[in-house]
C-alpha cells in the first residue's frame, strides 16, 4: 500500500488498486464460461466513468436526479439522526458528487470516498478539497467489492456509510447481504448506512433507463470491450457488437449484455474466445426492490431500518439503517 499526501494537511490517497493481473484473469475467467459474463466494477476506467456521468444527466436516467431531490429534501433530518462529526464513508465515491449535499449539514470529522478508478477518484477528491476547504479527506482508490477497510491515517469516531446511486442492485440478494454485512462491519456498532435503492416499477420506465435514446448507456457498456482491447491486447471488432437491456421481471433484475452480430473468433494475447450469432456477454445486473423487500434483506446483514424516504412518483428510495448493536 502506498499512502501520499494530495494536497498538505488536506488529501492523503490511498492507491489500492486493483491490478492488471486481476482484470486479466477475471476477463479469461468469465469469457471461458458460458454465458460469458465479465464483472461490472470493470466498466470504471477513466473514460468508463465519464459516460457514466454523461447517463447521470439523460432524461431517460431518473435514479440520480430522483436520489439527489431525496437527498436535498431531507439532508437537515439525516443530519438530526446521524449528528455531526462522524467519519464518512463513500464506497464508489468516484465522482463525490452526491456528499455534497450531506457535508455541510453532517460537519464530519473526515471523509473517506473509495472507488476503483484512480484518476476519476483522485479529480473528484481535488474538486471536493477545494469546494470544502475545512474537509480533511482519505481517499482510497481499491475494490472495495474485495475488501473494505479504513484507511489506517483515518480517525475515529461515529462512522457513516454512503452508498448511492442504486449500485446495491449491481449485487445478486446473496451477495447484497454479503456486502452490507461488511459495511455493518466497517461502521460498527451504533453506526449508519445512508443508501440509495432504486424501485420495482413499469418495464417501459426501466428498460428506458438502461437504453436511452442518445446512444450512451450502449457507449459505456462497449466501452468495456476497448479497454480490454487497449489494457489486455485483444482484437474486438466493436462494430460486431451491439447493447442490450432487458428487465427479467422474474427474478426482479435489469439485465446489461454485448450481443454478438455474428460468428466470430475474439484473440486476448494467446487465447481466442468463439461467439455465434446472437450469443451474448453478460455485463451488468441491477437488482430493484420494494421498500419492504429491501428492509428485510439489510435486516439478514444486522442492520435496523431508521427511516426510509420515498418519492412522489414512486421511483426511487433513501434509506437510513442503523447497526442492530443486538446482532452485532
């Protein structure tokens, strides 16, 4: 681990990052199985995280406007629950953009943003330096899928967790558990998440959100297939491909996937990789739920729902858990 200081007294960047290596075998891995699938976290380079931003700001893209509305309505009652000088924590915080509306009203001691793109991480932790001059800020680029813990410079006190945007829907309800069960570990007893849960609703609203009409979310998604080409030396053609999104109401999910156009041959260094006509990768899943339904899944994890806010059209949900000190 290497730890520098950004900015004196203000930064200090903590690169974890996931090594080449391991996009390496994960992308052999997953294009070896049928159906190939290759793990979202992956979509995040630097240009990934632009058109990902670019999204945020679609029409057809409710979850972030809707969120931050949420947010900005009911920032001073999250402030009155949670108090003031806690340390916060933004697993994915790549971009910083939604703390903004919580910081002035929390005061924290300090703010720890993680997300696996160094330099959309580190630009974000600039800008926020600057905007919040008294903020004293950790951040940590690394996976937090894998492993989530606090920088070691980090203080103590109160911990928050923030988690929006609906990326819990990127985690099948096993994993989700899973993953806030480490979270409930990171903040501790009496500790807090504040998380953004997107809502089941019509088909046309969701399959819209993932397929908007600019072309951007498909950019994003075949985005993946240039930086394998450019980080792992492979050859896809990325005119041979084309996006999908489809809502599987079944299991409650939306689905992301690259079509194959036709038959063809894929080489990665000295592994090639066969596709027919219609055979798809598996890129992303986004799991939405009822509010009950999700108060029952943080439940498994040892969180207690404290309150929850809910828009008027029904689209999207805030919720605000704490650790259930009785299962910790």
């Amino acid at each position: 681990m290497s730890s520098r200081p950004l900015r004196k007294n203000k930064i200090q960047f903590h690169d974890l990052h996931t090594s080449r290596n391991e996009f390496a075998s994960d992308v052999l891995k997953g294009l070896s199985v049928r159906p190939a699938s290759i793990p979202p976290k992956y979509f995040y380079d630097a240009k990934g995280s632009k058109l990902f931003d670019a999204i945020t700001q679609l029409p057809e893209y409710y979850p972030t406007r809707t969120e931050i509305d949420l947010l900005s309505n009911n920032a001073a009652q999250i402030a009155r629950h949670v108090g003031t000088g806690s340390l916060l924590v933004e697993p994915g915080g790549g971009s910083c953009a939604k703390v903004h509306i919580l910081l002035e009203g929390l005061k924290p001691r300090a703010y720890v943003p993680m997300d696996i793109s160094r330099d959309h991480l580190q630009l974000a932790a600039e800008e926020l330096a600057i905007a919040f001059p008294w903020l004293e800020i950790h951040a940590a680029c690394t996976d937090f899928t894998q492993e989530m813990s606090l920088p070691p410079s980090a203080p103590r006190g109160t911990h928050v967790a923030f988690f929006p945007g609906s990326s819990i829907g990127n985690f099948d309800p096993d994993a989700a558990v899973v993953f806030l069960q480490a979270i409930a570990e990171l903040v501790g007893p009496g500790g807090y998440l504040l998380i953004g849960v997107d809502l089941k609703k019509d088909k046309a609203i969701l399959e819209a959100a993932y397929d908007d009409s600019a072309g951007i979310t498909a950019s994003f998604n075949l985005n993946l297939l240039s930086r394998i080409n450019h980080e792992l030396n492979a050859n896809f053609d990325l005119t041979k491909w084309r996006h999908k999104a489809l809502y599987n109401e079944q299991v409650g999910r939306i689905e992301m996937h690259l079509v194959s156009q036709q038959d063809q041959t894929v080489e990665i260094n000295e592994d090639s990789f066969s596709f027919v006509e219609g055979e798809t990768i598996h890129t992303e899943n986004s799991y939405k739920y009822t509010s009950d339904e999700f108060i029952r899944l943080a439940s498994k994890a040892g969180f207690q729902s404290d309150e929850l806010w809910i828009d008027g059209n029904r689209l999207f949900s805030v919720h605000l858990f704490r650790v259930n000190d009785l299962q910790r």
